[in-house]
C-alpha cells in the first residue's frame, strides 16, 4: 500500500486524535459535595458563583458584581446558560482542559449548577480563591510588596 495516498472520504484512524496538552478536570462533574457551602450558594443563588468564577476567569478586569448582575437579569429570560457556557470555554482554554463530558454549551444548558461547582472547585484547586476574588488573590499572592520596610525607632541621622 502507498503511504502517499491521501485517506479515502470516511476513514477514521483507529485511536481518537485529541490535541497534545489536553488535561483533565481535577474533580468531576458531579462532585458538588466536595464543597457543600459552595453547592448550597450555587443551587439558590447561581449568580453568585458565576459572578466569583467569571471575575477570577476575566483576571479581575470585571467583577463579581457585574457578572453576577448580569448573569441574573439573563437568568430571567431562562438563557444565562448562554452567557456563562463561553467562560467555561476560557476556563478550558487557560488550563488546557478537556471538554468533557460534553460540549460547553450543552452542560450549561443541562446543568448548570454542576457546571459552576466544577468551575469553583478547579479554580481553587489550581490556586485560586473566588470567594475573595482576583484583587483579594493579587493582595493575599504580594503581601507586603507595595508597604515600605519597617523604620526602627532608634534609628537617626
């Protein structure tokens, strides 16, 4: 057989291709409880997770307010799904993660809780904290970075 001849219509290799850096999610979709407070506040207040999620995903150039407002007033036509699906695919794209078990916008749409708890979860299990936010990270990661060193009383010219 000639190694030059392009694959006929309808050939599929017999490993699925995926890209090289793909990872997985550090925890599943469905491990809500990992974190209780967080599934609780997600399950009555969504809005406040996406907002967390979305602040930390954006690195701090919107905030948890604004996403969590809009992500509301989106929320009363039953569409947020399509607003939050596309911070998923940042998320992914910002940590090379698979999309799994299905596509974005069709976990969003399905479930939307379970979706948001990953989020979180990944999130705080690669160094992030959304319940404080990005500028609490940027303060909590440069502690002490901007404060003058101490001047001993003593001290004279």
């Amino acid at each position: 057989m000639n190694s030059n001849v392009p694959p006929q219509p309808g050939y599929a290799p017999s490993q699925p291709v995926f890209p090289i850096n793909v990872q997985p999610w550090t925890t599943g979709l469905c491990d809500c409880f990992e974190e209780p407070t967080n599934c609780i506040i997600t399950c009555c207040l969504p809005c406040i997770t996406f907002g967390r999620n979305a602040e930390i995903i954006d690195r701090g150039s919107t905030s948890c307010a604004s996403n969590a407002f809009i992500y509301c007033v989106i929320g009363c036509t039953g569409c947020s799904c399509f607003y939050s699906y596309p911070y998923r695919t940042r998320l992914r794209g910002q940590f090379q993660l698979a999309e799994a078990p299905i596509g974005d916008c069709l976990l969003h749409c399905c479930c939307t809780s379970c979706a948001l708890c990953q989020e979180h979860r990944e999130l705080k299990n690669r160094g992030f904290d959304p319940t404080i936010g990005w500028q609490g990270k940027q303060g909590r990661s440069n502690y002490g970075a901007n404060e003058p060193p101490p001047v001993q009383p003593d001290m004279k010219k």
